[in-house]
C-alpha cells in the first residue's frame, strides 16, 4: 500500500494536465475582471465589483477537481476563475454585469448573485456562510433520495465568514450528517477591513475544524499546483465517505474589497509578503519551470481569453436593458391589497 508521502507524489506526478486546465481558467477571470473593473471605473456599470485578483488560483483548482452534472459547486463574490472551470458561460457573467436582459438574472439584480441550479451551480444568497447551508441540504435531499451515488458539494468562504453563527450551524449539521463537503476558505487575512488578529482567537482558521470533529487542512492560496494537489486528495476523501473537509488557502487579496475601495488597511509589509505573491506570476513561472507548457503555449492562452472576453462583454453590450413596463408582476402583499 502506498504511502501518505507517496500519494502526495503520485498527485504531483499526474498534476500537469490538471494544472494547465486551471491556469487556463486563471487567465480568463484576470482577464475578464481587469476590463469588468475598467469599465466599472469608467461609470458603465451599476453597483459593486468585486474581483478576486490574488485569489484565482485557489477558486480554480477547486472547480477542476469537481465534476460538472455530478457534483455540486456554490461559488461566491471572488470566485470568477471557479465559476468558468465549472462551465459558467462568461457570457453570462457578462450580461450580468452590463445589466443585460439576456442575462441570468435578466437584469434585475447586481454582478454576484448569478447561478445556475439546474447545472448544480445554486445563486449566490451571501458570502458570509448561508451557501453551506444551501449546499448541504442538496446533498443531504439527495441522499434521502437516494441519488447522491458518490457526489460531493462544495462551496467557498472567506475567513470572515467563519466567524458568523451561518458557518457555524452548517457545518456543524455538515459533520454530524458526515456529509460529502468541501468548505474552501479563501483567507485574504480581512474581513473587509478587519484583520485575523480581531476576528478570531485561535492560531489557525484550521482549528475551528477539529472542535467540529472534521478534517482541516491549510495550502498556499499563491500556489497553483500546491492548491491543485491538496483539493484533489480533499475531493477524494469526501468521496470516499470521509465527511466534511475545511481547506484554508492562505493568501491576499491584491485589490480592495471591492473596486471601490484601495484598501489602505493593508500594509506595505504584508502586501511586499509571501502573501502577497500574485498567483497568477508564480502558476506561469512553475509551468515553464516544470516543462508542462512553453512560452508560446502560454501566449496562446492569454490571446484566446482575450478574444473571448472581447467577444462575451460586446454581445452583453449590444443587448437590451430590462424594460420595466414591459413586466406584468406585483409584490404578494400588494397583490392581496389590489384584490
């Protein structure tokens, strides 16, 4: 039988593709968020935009160890990269944004509620710990059912949320049902503008696992095949029957909490960290490193998820606005009163 050491070995050895896949899905969302952020800036898009600049390699390397019309997957607020590797159409993000009447919410909502049950993919309630919930009572419906087969459920947090009463009940719930759920927890090291240091007592967000009697592990948020590894062997132990797993990727958000805000909380010092690497840089450096692409592979990249977020954000401008006569509906209450 092989070892812990040697499976860690075998993962990093069967990585290449895996990791490709994922760098993919990291170009796109930069890509696509650095000109959403443009156009916020330049007053074409209402409301926030929050990006997860920094964060892409963790969202990513997720996504790609789920299967799309098995498992399921609740991004949140920073999870662009996730949500295109696990089929989000970018344009649908696209006419979210722009407000489109084409879109997924037709219009009538802002830039992070999107989703899409059907294909497993539940609309964004919160980012402060209400998806758990929703995510544990589909597998938990499914089992009930019958039909929940080896599936997993996975959903996305920041290390905020792991302190409001949502997180707690929920994967709480998650742990006694010994439900088959990945919690990947995005620690950017501020809940807003609040750092770790007022936000929770213990030394690691990775301890508030074992008072809940489940596995908890840390990665290196900045590390992409690092992120890649340690999601694959989590997936597989939920699969196997081995309960909730809470992964904590360590890293920093390189914007503010949202476009509107240059985060003048964080220092110098933290931003100059390990931390503070840019995930993307290192995931580019590594492939060439490793041999697992060249330069001119790379390049290719980068010029198709430029083409198709040209392509995705000119269809969602072209396309029409709601059009608020046209809509035939009332609020129940007031429906009651117009009887």
């Amino acid at each position: 039988m092989a070892s812990g050491a040697d499976h860690e070995d075998n993962l990093k050895n069967d990585s290449s593709e895996m990791v490709l896949d994922a760098f993919r899905w990291m170009v796109l969302a930069r890509t696509f968020e650095d000109k959403i952020s443009s156009i916020y800036k330049a007053g074409k898009i209402v409301g926030g935009v929050y990006v997860g600049k920094g964060q892409e390699a963790f969202s990513s390397a997720l996504a790609v160890n789920l299967v799309k019309g098995k498992d399921i997957y609740s991004p949140l607020i920073r999870d662009m990269a996730g949500r295109s590797a696990f089929g989000e159409p970018l344009v649908d993000a696209a006419r979210t944004y722009m407000g489109s009447s084409k879109g997924p919410t037709q219009g009538r909502d802002g830039n992070v509620h999107r989703g899409n049950p059907r294909e497993g993919m539940p609309a964004m309630i919160s980012h402060l710990g209400a998806m758990i919930s929703v995510v544990n009572g589909i597998l938990f419906a499914r089992r009930m059912k019958g039909t929940l087969d080896d599936a997993v459920g996975a959903t996305t947090i920041g290390d905020g949320g792991t302190s409001t009463g949502a997180f707690h009940e929920a994967l709480n719930l998650a742990a006694v049902e010994n439900l088959p759920l990945i919690v990947s927890v995005a620690n950017n090291q501020f809940a807003y503008s609040t750092p770790n240091s007022k936000q929770f007592a213990c030394d690691n967000i990775t301890d508030k696992a074992v008072g809940y009697g489940i596995t908890g592990v840390e990665v290196d948020g900045t590390d992409l095949v690092d992120c890649v590894n340690t999601f694959k062997l989590c997936v597989e132990k939920a699969r196997a029957g081995d309960g909730p797993q809470l992964v904590v990727g360590n890293l920093l958000r390189l914007s503010g909490h949202g476009e509107h805000d240059d985060a003048p909380y964080i220092s110098e010092d933290l931003r100059k960290s390990k931390l503070g690497e840019d995930c993307l840089s290192k995931a580019h450096n590594r492939i060439l490193d490793e041999g697992w692409a060249n330069q001119g592979d790379i390049d290719d990249i980068f010029k198709e998820s430029d083409d198709e977020v040209k392509s995705a954000i000119h269809t969602a401008e072209s396309e029409k606005v709601p059009d608020p006569y046209s809509h035939n509906w009332s609020a129940y209450s007031s429906s009651i009163l117009n009887e």
